[in-house]
C-alpha cells in the first residue's frame, strides 16, 4: 500500500512539476533566442489579436525585433532565425477563441523555437510561458494579454541577466520572487469567490496586509491602469492548477502548482506571501 502511494506521489509530482515558467535549462537557450526575430502569431480571433498587438507593442523590449502574422501565411517565417509568440488554450479553460494548444496542455501565452510555427506546440520547442486565467471573456483579452506579455518579457530579462543555468532555473527564480522586495508592502487583489479560508482565518492576519477582494473587472482595470497592487489569478488544465502572484505590470512575487480542486488562494498560500515578506525586513 506504502508502495503504491509512493507511486502515485512521485507521479503527481512529476505531472505538477511540469507547470513551469521557463522550459529552457541552459542560459544560452535564452541568448539564442533573443538572437531570433518574434513572430507574433495571429488567429481567427479580432479581439485577441487586437490586444495581443497592443501588448507586444508596448511591453515587448526583448528580442531581436518583432512582426505580427496570421498563422494562415506562416509558412514564409518557418525558419531558424525566428521564433513564435501565440495562445495555447488549456483543456480546462473556458475560453470561446479559436486559438492553439500545446502537447503539455498549458492555458498561456507561449514562446516557442524550432523553426516552425505548430498549431498544437510540441514540448520540445517549449521557451517559456506566460500563464492567463482560465475564464478569458472577448473583453478579457487586453488586460490578460498585457498581463502575459509582460510576465514573459520580465521573466527572459530576470533569466538572461542570472548568473549561469543555476539561476535561471524555475526554482531559483520562484524562490527569488520578487526581485524588489517593495512589491510586499502592496495590497493583495483577489478575485471574488477565490479565497479559500476556513473557520476564524483571516486573509489580511495571515498575510500581513491588506488584501481586497474584488470583482474581476475591477482588477483588470487595475492591471491596465497599472495601479500599485499584486493580483491573484489562476492557470487550469485538464488535470493541475497553477497559482500565481504577480504585481499588475506582469512582475512575479508567488507561484505555486496544486491539484485541480484547489484552485483558492489559502492560508498556505497567505502565510507563504507573508514569509517572503518577513525574510525581505530582516
């Protein structure tokens, strides 16, 4: 029986441990791929393309240049020299849009290599992924997609300036989240009906702040207004669900994989916010 749940624990393990932000292990994956030139793929999907433009245009600082294609003309760009910026949809996700997929089932904004732009992204061809919400709306597609861009371009500058593969791993940068420590002293914005808390506890004791529950709307006007705040969101597929803190401009402060069932931001979560926070004042 011991055996057993071994087993089952080290493969839930493995499974959740996959739910990453990059997917490069070698410092010099990333340097080439700021040699590349972005395509930024278009859909069938005005709205989505629309803020996807928006995004990339004002966020965008990294690569060797940018160009926006329709995935039906793609095939000219199926070269080397380029590299791919395009929506996979998770199998969990309630979202309307003809968009793409990944082999792994991740809902994000993914960067992909390989020399050819794929629908469906196989894993191999990987870079890195900026995590969106699973309920994205038409209307929600400018400020999840600002959101996105900006996660991915904050984390190819945190993993190129890091000091060899080590530091830019998925554990250093989460364990380092975030960079400025002044991001703690912020409220905290939670969507209505995500605090997942029991009995007595309370969000603001066990964070060690103000947290705001809110309608969705009014996040994302604070993550296109830029308002000083964090704001909790979370990634679903088919089968995990991945946690996320980021500051409204797309800067990473907690991150943490769990079971498709707990998807609320709890007091294990809260009290890990809060432990960054009480390190940073030491």
């Amino acid at each position: 029986m011991k055996k057993i749940l071994l087993i089952c624990c080290c493969s839930l393990a493995a499974s959740v441990a996959f739910a990453q932000i990059g997917f490069k292990k070698k410092k010099e994956d990333i340097e080439q791929f700021k040699d590349t030139r972005l395509v930024v793929v278009l859909m069938a999907d005005s709205a989505y393309n629309a803020s996807i433009i928006e995004a990339v245009e004002k966020y965008w600082t990294f690569n060797a240049g940018y160009l926006f294609v329709q995935d039906t003309a793609i095939k000219p760009y199926n070269k080397p020299e380029y590299s791919y910026l395009h929506f996979s949809k998770g199998k969990g996700a309630k979202i309307k849009a003809k968009l793409g997929s990944c082999e792994s089932d991740i809902n994000a904004l993914i960067v992909t290599g390989g020399g050819k732009f794929k629908k469906k992204a196989m894993t191999q061809d990987l870079i890195a992924a900026g995590y969106c919400s699973s309920v994205i709306d038409t209307t929600d597609w400018r400020p999840e997609l600002t959101r996105a861009v900006q996660m991915l371009n904050n984390y190819f500058t945190t993993a190129i300036e890091s000091e060899g593969d080590k530091g830019m791993s998925n554990s250093s940068i989460i364990a380092q989240a975030p960079l400025d420590a002044s991001l703690l002293d912020l409220p905290l914005y939670v969507p209505l009906r995500t605090l997942d808390l029991k009995g007595k506890e309370d969000a603001a004791t066990l964070w060690g702040g103000e947290v705001e529950e809110m309608d969705i709307d009014d996040i994302y006007k604070a993550i296109l207004q830029n308002q000083n705040a964090l704001v909790y969101f979370y990634s679903k597929d088919e089968k995990y669900c991945t946690k996320i803190v980021t500051s409204t401009n797309g800067q990473l402060v907690y991150w943490d994989e769990t079971s498709i069932d707990k998807c609320g931001l709890n007091a294990k979560d809260l009290k890990a916010l809060k432990a960054k926070r009480d390190q940073a004042n030491k």
